[in-house]
C-alpha cells in the first residue's frame, strides 16, 4: 500500500434527514472551496479508469482527492494511488450498496478536504441505489459503458434523471457491439434533457480533453 | 404487446422473516415439480440474451417461463415474448433494487408455474442487493460480462458466494479487452469453491450448449 492511501471502514448513518444532511455537507464544502464529484455506474463501466485520465489531465491544475467506495477489496483505490499519485481513501462500506451524506462526510474528513479543489467519490458500482441518496456533492455524474448496451436510460430511470452528465466510455469498441449513440442521448434527454453527455475512450484517451474541460469549468465555478 | 406477455406492478412485501418465507416457496415449487432459476448480473452483462439463447435450446424438451424483473420498463420482457414464444411476466420493482420471497411469490402466481418444468427469474441488474435476499429460487446463477472486468468476485463477494454457477458472457470480445480467464477463475473459487463456470457468448452461442446440458440436468434433477 502507498502512502497516498488508507482504507477506513464507513459506518451506517445515523441520520434520518439525509437530504438535509447533504445539504449541510454541500454547503460546508462550498465554504472550503472544495467541488465534490459523486460519479457513479454499473459494475465494470470505468469509473477508475475514466478517473484516472481525467487525473493526469487536471493535476497540475487543481488539487485533487478521492474517495473510492467498495464493499470490500481495495482494488481502485491501489489503482487510482498508484497511478496517479494523489490522495485516495478506500471506504468500505460493509455491504452497503450505496454513499449517503453522513457515510461521505466520514470520508471527506479523512481526505482532508480543505486542501482541495476536487473531491472525487467513486460510488459503490450500482446503477440503482446510489441514485436515490444524496451524497452532498456538487455534482452527480454517470458512466455508461458501450458494451452495457443503449437502453439504460430506459431501464434505470432514476440514475438518468439525477445526473448533470453522462460520460460514455469504453467508445473505442462501439463497432463490436450494437451500441447506438442516437438512441442513448435520446433515451438520457428523456430522463434529463439537460444532461450533457461526453462520449470517452478511458483506453486511448479519445473524448477525454472535452470531458475534463467541462469538469474543470465546473469546479472552477463552484469555487470562486 | 404480445399475448403471451403481462405486466404486474409487485408489492412490497410485508413478511419480516424473508428466510422462511423462501424457503416455505422453495418447498411449493419443488411440490408442484417446477424448477425456478434466479438470474443475477450487472446492467448490461446480457442476461436476456443468454436467456433467449437457453429457451431456444431447452424449450423443446421441458416446459419454460419467465419472470423479467425491472425498476421500470418492459424493453426486456417484450424481447423475451416476441423471440421465444414463451409465457413471460414483467415485475415491475417500483425503483426496488432486488427482490425478495414474496415478490418473487406474485410473480410466480401470475405465470401459473404449475404447468412449468423451468421457471426463470431475471432479477433486477444490480451486482449488489439481489445477492442478500433469498427469492425461493431453487437455484442462483449469476452473469459476468468480459467488458465489466476479471476483478468483480473480489469488488462484489457476496454474489459469487451465493450462485451455484456463473456464466462468463461475451467471450467473443475477449481479443479487445483486458480479461485474464484463469484470473475471474481463481477469483471466483476463493468465493464459492463449487461454483460451476461457464465461458459464454450469447451473440455467437459458443459455449451455450455445455450451459445448457448442465442446466437442463438440474431441473430434471430437481423435478424428478
């Protein structure tokens, strides 16, 4: 284990009033000037990897933490500390199958927030559950992943409907697979129609410059 | 909408002791000599594809239906209905990530699966709640998709520990992705040392009839 991470277990909320809750930690980390990024996906669709990328192209810019959230394993954090060098926290949520403000605060406190302009919390890979807490952040994001087929909006509405944007990784294999891109932005603005959508290969990095300057705008306007 | 397809919105269940309540529905079904399959993955890992390509190949021989259950929509069970032919029912989960005994129970009322050897219960897409509630199933078998990644027995424990098999889909990608066979193998085995693995494609059907012998194998084994 590197010295840029550390795993703590999270423990279950004792608040009744998560949407207050949130509010509160929005509100906290406004006045630290910290932007936090909730991302969230299925299993499997890159959120490490898309993280990773968007990393390497914004570190010299603003300072940037994560929290990596799993059931178990320490799998991503590794990853995201290895790779990239900054500041990661494993949170282990026990089997819980999603973040919720008090469960982010705890982590938050750990990663020392104030030092940062973005926070980053990888949540627990889920398309259901994460969508219905909310975690305090400034700003929900989704993943969907090619292979996972175009239909998601339709299928997890709520995920769809909750998000500012909607990244589509894994675009390097879209011939192999009946993926189509008309249909996925029509399905999403069904959901939301003001969700911005950014098509990314996290594997050889097409897409990825228009994704992180959308991103560093949005920190950037949230902190000053 | 096909005849042979419904929808049914299920209720939340009022039984504390969803163990029990399993088991007591596990016990109907083996009385009435019917075999119900609990399919499990991730959005996206092709769960009904496999499941058109089993009905296919089984329906010849034993008497199947089908339970598609889904927060929302019915993209899944008008797949199943208009390429199968099969008597399908659609669960809607009203935003539910899993089911459980009970819900499973209105399901199988709706599908008469007295008159079924095989009944299949396509649970919601979700690699993490399904995976702790028992739905009377006489079986559990979970789908894991190349693109999601070798890692996932590790990142999702507990649904490895509770299938008796787990289905590799997609292999017909494997060229493209970074996905170590032997590795999900070893992976798997440190959850559930029994768990039978089956290498997959349902676009191509290479490896679906070993899967499907096997299958048909338990139910007869089951019913008789």
């Amino acid at each position: 284990m590197t010295d840029k991470m550390k795993i703590i277990e999270v423990k279950q909320s004792v608040f009744a009033d998560n949407d207050a809750d949130a509010e509160k930690l929005r509100q906290q980390l406004k006045g630290e000037k910290t932007f936090l990024l909730n991302l969230m996906s299925a299993p499997g669709s890159g959120k490490t990897s898309v993280l990773v990328q968007t990393i390497d192209r914004l570190k010299d810019d603003i300072k940037i933490g994560v929290m990596e959230a799993d059931l178990d394993s320490d799998v991503d954090a590794r990853t995201i500390a290895e790779r990239t060098g900054v500041k990661t926290i494993q949170l282990h949520t026990g089997g819980m199958c999603h973040l919720d403000a008090d469960m982010t605060r705890q982590g938050v406190k750990e990663l020392e927030t104030g030092e940062l302009d973005l926070a980053v919390l990888e949540n627990v890979g889920n398309l259901v559950c994460p969508a219905e807490f909310d975690t305090g952040a400034s700003m929900n994001v989704c993943i969907l992943s090619v292979p996972e087929g175009h239909d998601k909006p339709l299928k997890y509405p709520l995920m769809f409907t909750v998000c500012d944007a909607m990244i589509i990784n894994k675009i390097d294999v879209l011939d192999y697979f009946d993926f189509d891109l008309d249909k996925v932005r029509e399905y999403a603005y069904k959901r939301n129609p003001d969700i911005k959508i950014f098509p990314v290969s996290a594997k050889n990095g097409e897409g990825m410059d228009e994704w992180c300057k959308w991103l560093k705008e949005q920190v950037c306007k949230w902190n000053s």
